[in-house]
C-alpha cells in the first residue's frame, strides 16, 4: 500500500465533519468524523487505512500527522499528540488532537486505502483547525471559612483540561505554605494554617501545561477572620487637629471645658464590636454608625476615671484603657474678714482639681490644717474640688499686720494679702487686696475698701504717682517709688513683691 494519494475528486467519496474545530493551547480537541467510500476490490476482511495530512504536503513521501497504518511514519512534531481514533473499517475517521500547540493550526486533509483500487484523498473535503491562546484558568476553592490559627484545605483545580493529554503541574505562591498535597491529575490541594498578617494578601495558583510549555494561573484574596490583636485609643482634642494615640493603659490630662473626641480602632477582621465603660458606667457611643467614638463635648470634672475600651470579636475580645484626669484651673475665692468683739474673722475658698489645699500666712508665721491656740483658731475642711478654711484671731491685731490665704495644687499657687492698715476708725478695717498669678508674675486683680466705703484717692506727695483704679472705677491708688501699689501714705514701706 502507498502512503501517497490521488487528487481526483469522485462523488461516491464523502467526510461528514464539522469544517472547523477551534482549541486553546495545552488543550485538547475531539473531531468526530465520518468516511464513506465504495465497496470496490476489497473483502470485509482487508484492513482499511486512514490518515491525516496538513493541506501543505505537496508529495507521497510527506508523513502523515496521524494515522492507523503502522507502516507508514508520522511527523515528529505531532506524534503521541495527534491520533486518528477512528477505524476506517467501520467508516470512522474521528481524529484526536492533545497539548494543542499554536504551530498546529492550519488545514488538514483525510485520506483513507483499503483493498486494491481504494485509494482516496478528500481533497474537497478539508478541516481547518484553528489554536487559540490558553484563556481559561483555574479553579481556587476554600473548604469552609478561612480562621486564624486554623488548619484549612484549597483546593486548586483544571476540570476544563481533558484527560487524555499531558498531566499539568500545580505550584502556589503568596503566603506561608504549610503542606502540599497532589490531590489528582487535575487538581492539587493546600493545607495552611493562616495567620492574622495573611488577611488582605493574595495566594495564587498556577498551573503549566508541559505538553504545550503554556501557562494559566488565578489568584484569590483571603479574607481571614481573627480575634482583635491591637487596640489603639485615638485622642482628638481639638475639632480639625490630627489624633493623639495612646498606648494599651496610658493617662490622660485635660483642662475642664475642653473638647475631646476618644476614637477606638481595634484591628481584627471581621470589626470586632465596640463598647465603652468608665469605672462601673456603661457610656453611650456618639454615633450609631460608629459604635468606638465617644465625644465629650465639653469636659466636667465628674468625667475625670477610668475609661476602657472593649473589642469584642467570636475569636476573642481585647481590651485598652485610659485614665481621664480632668485639671480646674485654681480659683481663689477671699479671702473676706470682718471684725468680731475684739478679734478678727476670716474666710478664704478655693476651688481646682486635682483638689486644692489651703493655708494662711499672719506675719511670717504659717498656719494650715484645723489649729487653735489662745490666739488663733484655723478650722479648714474640703469636698470634692472645694477647699475652705477660716482664720479667727483672738488677740495681737496691730497696724500693718500682713495677713494672706494660700491655695496650691500640682498645676499652681496663688496667694492674696490683706494689709491691716493704721490710722483707721475704731472698727474699721482697711483691705488692700492684690490678685497676683505667681507662675507668669502678672497681676490678675486688685481691689481696697474700708468696711464697704471706697478710698478716698489724691496725695500730694511728689514720690507717688496717681493711678485711678482699674478695677473699681470708684477707687484711687498710688504707686510708690518702688513700683507698690499705695492708697495711703502709712502703706509706703508695703513690699512690691507679691508673692512668696
């Protein structure tokens, strides 16, 4: 028999197949075919022969790319991967193509021999095979939810690869791999165990195609879900300034009356469930939308303690905390005296936090706490951030006496004298009183009055200068050579420094 064939074209020749076929590269395709030719010179006993040839080979002595005749060579390019799967015998030209390749495409013609006189080429019967490039991909399954800590399967699969050509080869890449295991000739599954840094990242699985040395891979984004690992409190004093950020279990100082904005950012996936407590008090959040920000519009002293922050999450919970320590700017309140029997009364109050302690100062001796003794008697108390303290003196009033009330906390000092001043009515006393912030040495208040009258002002010494007072207009002062404010002469040796 010859591997040849005839170009004559004889209507009892017929293919029935498809005119085109089309596959993607590594892939396969399956041509069904059907031959018929005339029952001439041959017995149901001599074997039939079919092949395939491209449409280029222009002689007998071309091969074939496929065929069942044993004797008659193939093209190396497309042994093992070009079959004719059909026997001529029963009239069945069905022709097998495996790790299609893009060199493969092109026109082909059947051929097929039996017997003496049946030798026929299908020349006006060709197929045209067209090869694509590899467009599909791969298939990335999770078996079940993906849990930090949590041994999971993936599995990576090519159901669309048939099974007839080379077995591809799977490889995964993006993330810590635990273990691989070749789940079948198509398939390939994924054991890791994913931690809370692997949420966001991407593994990929790609697969290759040997036969055709061709490509196709997918990715997948992993969502793992894991219990809040940092809890961070965000501080926002101001409207528009950037946040402060707090560590796990820090304080907090803040003036009363300021703004402040607590941000609680837990990081966990999914967001784990925010809420606020300070010391026993379940605290409300400011917006419904956002259940971690807690807005204190303006702050009191009562929202001084301990705040946390609880993130709570089905793999766990976390906790972060704040203490909230609310400073009051020092007040002095007096003092106020006024005479009794042979004596003096004093008052003086004061009102800060942290909580303010008073003492009061006669001449150069210090008196605090609750004293009394046949001169004096100091009864002093506090609730909260209110510090009071009364001064009764019984005995060893004189002219000039200098007498003040003192308040101090950790933030600050101020003091206020009162000057006993002579050549006064009897039971009149005279307050010569000077407000002075000690910490920026500037004067914040002054005020005199005798018993409620204002001082008469108008000296006409040429060492004093005339000041009308700047806190009461009704009242007059002087200031001495060495810058003291005066209303009297008797108050010229009064020190111009103010404070102790």
């Amino acid at each position: 028999a010859a591997c040849g064939w005839s170009l004559a074209q004889d209507p009892r020749y017929h293919l029935d197949m498809p005119r085109s076929v089309s596959v993607q590269e590594g892939l396969c395709v399956h041509l069904r075919c059907s031959v018929s030719y005339p029952q001439e010179d041959w017995e149901d006993s001599d074997p039939a022969h079919g092949y395939w040839f491209r449409d280029r080979a222009d002689s007998p002595r071309d091969p074939a790319v496929a065929t069942n005749n044993p004797k008659c060579a193939v093209l190396s390019e497309t042994q093992g991967r070009f079959l004719l799967l059909g026997d001529p015998r029963a009239y069945n030209c069905s022709l097998d193509i495996r790790d299609a390749q893009r060199r493969d495409e092109g026109t082909y013609i059947f051929r097929v021999e039996r017997g003496p006189t049946v030798r026929y080429n299908y020349k006006w019967h060709p197929l045209s095979v067209r090869v694509t490039a590899l467009t599909d991909t791969p298939d990335i399954h999770v078996q079940g939810t993906l849990a930090s800590g949590s041994p999971t399967n993936f599995t990576c699969a090519v159901p669309w690869a048939c099974d007839r050509g080379t077995p591809p080869t799977f490889s995964w890449t993006g993330v810590a791999l635990t273990s691989l295991h070749p789940k079948s000739s198509h398939s390939s599954m994924l054991t890791l165990t994913p931690r809370p840094q692997d949420h966001g990242t991407n593994l990929t699985c790609r697969v290759t195609f040997p036969g055709a040395g061709v490509s196709t891979e997918a990715t997948i984004r992993l969502n793992v879900s894991y219990a809040p690992q940092n809890l961070t409190i965000r501080v926002y004093r101001k409207e528009g300034t950037g946040p402060e950020t707090l560590g796990k279990s820090q304080s907090l100082s803040v003036q009363e009356g300021q703004s402040l904005r607590l941000d609680c950012v837990p990081d966990s996936n999914p967001t784990a469930m925010i809420s606020w407590t300070r010391e026993s008090l379940t605290l409300s959040p400011s917006t419904s939308s956002n259940l971690g920000v807690l807005e204190l519009p303006r702050v009191e002293l009562r929202d001084h303690g301990l705040y946390v922050c609880r993130a709570q999450h089905p793999l766990g919970s976390k906790e972060a905390s704040l203490s909230l320590i609310v400073r009051s700017p020092l007040q002095l309140l007096g003092p106020s005296c006024s005479q009794k029997d042979e004596g003096l009364s004093c008052s003086c109050s004061s009102r800060a936090w942290p909580a303010p302690s008073l003492c009061w100062r006669l001449g150069e001796g210090l008196l605090e706490g609750n004293f009394s003794n046949a001169s004096f008697e100091v009864a002093s108390s506090s609730s909260g951030p209110w510090a009071n303290s009364s001064l009764s003196l019984h005995e060893g009033l004189s002219s000039g006496l200098r007498l003040s009330c003192e308040a101090q906390n950790a933030h600050g000092k101020q003091n206020v004298k009162i000057l006993l001043l002579p050549g006064l009515g009897k039971g009149e006393v005279m307050h010569l009183v000077v407000l002075k912030d000690c910490g920026h040495n500037r004067v914040l208040g002054k005020s005199g009055h005798t018993r409620g009258h204002p001082l008469e002002g108008g000296w006409r010494s040429p060492q004093l200068s005339y000041l009308q007072g700047d806190q009461d207009p009704g009242l007059a002062w002087f200031r001495g050579p060495s810058g003291e404010l005066v209303s009297q002469p008797c108050l010229l040796s009064v020190s111009s420094s103010l404070c102790e």
